[in-house]
C-alpha cells in the first residue's frame, strides 16, 4: 500500500516513464536531473518541487490537473487494496 503522497507521485512518475519506454537517466535527462534522483523520486524518498513538477508534466505532455487526477486514482486504488 502507497502511504506517503510521496510515494503515490513516485509510482505515477514511473509508470509514466515506462509508458514511454524511457529509462531513469533518459528521463532525467530532459527534466535536467540525474538518474540516482529520478530512483529516490520514483521511490517516494524525496518530494517534488514545483518547478520539477511541472517540468514533468510537460514532458510527460500532461496538464497539471489531468496528473493530480491521476495521482488521486493512484491513491484510491492502494487504499481499495
């Protein structure tokens, strides 16, 4: 079960990245991050700032309230488990 919203954005992050096929450091590359940061993002050990966070949302080429709505699901599907 996903308990921090730290760890509900992580497991969006990663999903999203491997919808792409994008490896961690292919991902950093373009929010300007290195690949051991995207890992302690993906695993929910460090919090998103804003300006990353909306720097994902555009790579990712989703708007900010389409992510949360997502996050949300995330967070409705551990607490259903």
């Amino acid at each position: 079960m996903l308990d921090a919203p730290r760890e509900r954005i992580g497991a969006w992050i990663r999903r999203r990245r491997e919808e792409r096929g994008w490896s961690q450091e292919a991902l950093g590359d373009r929010v300007s991050l290195s690949q051991p940061m995207i890992a302690k993002l993906e695993r929910g050990g460090s919090a998103v700032d804003f300006e990353r966070w909306l720097k994902l949302c555009e790579v990712f080429g989703v708007r900010e309230e389409r992510a949360l709505a997502e996050i949300r699901a995330i967070e409705g599907a551990a607490g259903a488990a």
